[in-house]
C-alpha cells in the first residue's frame, strides 16, 4: 500500500478516535515512520504510526494494536501487560466489593471477559451503518457520541470514587433547590447495579485517560464552552437521558416537562436541549407542539377577554 494512503489512515483514524471531542491525537501521531526511526516512536508513550514495513507485525512488543489497511485484519498484541492498579481502582473497588472481581478480570484483558462497557454493541453499531452505506457523517456522529458519552462516564466515576469531578462544572443540586429547578446531572443508567457494572468496565480505561493531556485538554474546553452555555443552571441532556432511559411515573415526568417548557426558549436552547440524533426527532415535536397549543390557548382567553370588555360576544354578536 502506497505510504500516502498509510498516513492519511493514520491521520483518519486520529480524527475518528478523538470523535471530534478530544484533543490531543495527532500529537503522538505519526503519520509514517520506519524502522530507523523505532527508538524515537517506542520513547513516546502511546502513539498512532503508520508503517509499510512488513517487520512492524513480527514485533508484536513494539505496539498494542496492529490494524493491517490491505487485509482489514485487527491484531491485539499478546506483549500487552495487565493495567496497573491505581489509587482511583482501589478506592472503587473497596467502596463496592461487589464488584471488584468485575474490575480485576476487565483489567486482565482476557478474551473471555464480559463485555461490559458495549463495545462490542457499539462497534457491530458501526459495522451495521458502515454495510448500509449510511455516509461518513453518520459514522462520525456515531463516534462522538461515544466518546463524549466515555466523557459522561469518567465524570461520574470521580464522582462516585473521589466525591467530585473537574469533568462536570455546573451549579450543584443545593444552588438548584433554591432557586426551584430540578437536580440531578450528568449520565443516566437505568440502575445503580448497570452504573456500578459499566464504572467497573471502565475503570481502567479512565484512570488511563485522567493522566493524559487529552484530559487536562478538555478540562479546559468544559470551562471555555460552559462561558457561552445557556441555561447554566440545568443539566438538559440529564433531564432528557432520564425520559429516554428510565421508567418515570407520571409526577417525575411531569418534574422534568414543566422544566423544559418554562426554561427552554431560544434556539440555542433547543439545540442544547435536544442533540442531534434522529431517535430525538419526535420528541422537540410533540413538545413544540404542546407549546404553540398553550400559547393558543392563552391567547385565545385574552382575545376572549377583551371582546367581552367591548360588549362582543365570541359569537360575533354585540351584547344589548
């Protein structure tokens, strides 16, 4: 395969990965590289190369993934060593025994793992919309929401672990009380037990993430995108997890609707408050909708008001 066609690969695969969310890829990424240049690319700690050379594969120590473009095989090397244990590990599993083996044999990376952070439900995703042909666009969006739900989970695991997370900047359920709006923020599970076994899936892969730039990177983009956020106050996308994920009695809803309709206004609004999915298309529907039939009404009762003010009917007919 042409060293061209390898780097624009790589560079793909960079934009892919980050879902257009994270920062920091193309830093480690070397586009192509070869054998003269090993020593250089095994001193930085993780990186995406692109190589021609048949004597990468036979080196299955120099790298933990190995994607063959010409044959579309995948490789995981057998050289990758167990994750080591870490403070956020240890604090998880000792909160919640009951899942510790979960983390343990996760973090082995054995194949007969259970699979609990979906990734193979999210993958045969991609593959399904890849053999439909659904374009680029689609897949990308795929790849975004991942990463950023990967984000939403990270958040709640220094919640749960530390007490806090850097990942989340927002007013807290005490601000939200007192000023009459709903609490509650960040991703919604069905249950604890599901946010427990998807939190011990990926533990790993968190505390991996935590010590990269990637990280501290998007920190930085949370404080600079939350200046110009409306509606600082509520978490929208929590209140419309909740709907979508759990099974709410008719008060709850009614708690998260009432909300929506008083606060959300403006198209920036909507925007924040419906993400561009097309299982949400239905939804600003049947809400704008319910909005025009309020507002009709009220002022249908106004114009009523004012006619029986000037001695008219809502008939047409003048009262003598």
């Amino acid at each position: 395969m042409p060293s061209g066609e390898v780097a624009e690969a790589v560079l793909a695969a960079c934009a892919l990965a980050s879902g257009g969310v994270l920062r920091g890829f193309t830093r480690h990424a070397f586009p192509y590289t070869d054998l003269t240049k090993i020593d250089d690319l095994l001193n930085v700690p993780g990186f995406i190369a692109g190589v021609t050379n048949p004597t990468f594969e036979l080196h299955p120590e120099w790298w933990d993934v190995l994607c063959d473009l010409s044959t579309g095989r995948i490789k995981i090397s057998a050289k990758i060593e167990p994750a080591a244990a870490t403070e956020g590990m240890v604090y998880f599993q000792q909160q919640n025994p009951a899942y510790a083996p979960l983390v343990s044999v996760h973090s082995s990376g054995s194949s007969s793992t259970p699979d609990l952070t979906n990734d193979t439900l999210f993958v045969n995703d991609i593959l399904k919309s890849i053999n439909a042909r659904h374009g680029e666009r689609v897949i990308r969006a795929k790849w975004r929401d991942w990463v950023t739900k990967f984000t939403r989970i990270a958040a709640a695991f220094e919640e749960t672990v530390y007490g806090a997370s850097a990942l989340y900047i927002g007013s807290d359920d005490l601000e939200n009380v007192a000023a009459g709006l709903p609490t509650g923020h960040g991703y919604v599970w069905v249950d604890d037990v599901a946010k427990l076994r998807e939190l011990a899936g990926n533990v790993t892969r968190i505390e991996g993430w935590r010590n990269t730039r990637s990280y501290y990177s998007f920190i930085q983009d949370l404080a600079q995108l939350y200046t110009v956020r409306p509606l600082k106050g509520l978490d929208l996308h929590h209140m419309h997890d909740r709907l979508r994920t759990q099974r709410l009695s008719h008060l709850q809803s009614k708690d998260i609707y009432i909300p929506f309709a008083k606060h959300v206004h403006s198209y920036d609004e909507i925007c924040l408050c419906f993400p561009s999915r097309p299982t949400l298309v239905e939804v600003p529907q049947s809400v704008r909708e319910a909005r025009l039939s309020a507002h009709t009404q009220e002022m249908e009762a106004e114009m009523r008001s004012k006619l029986e003010k000037e001695g008219i009917v809502p008939e047409g007919r003048r009262i003598s």
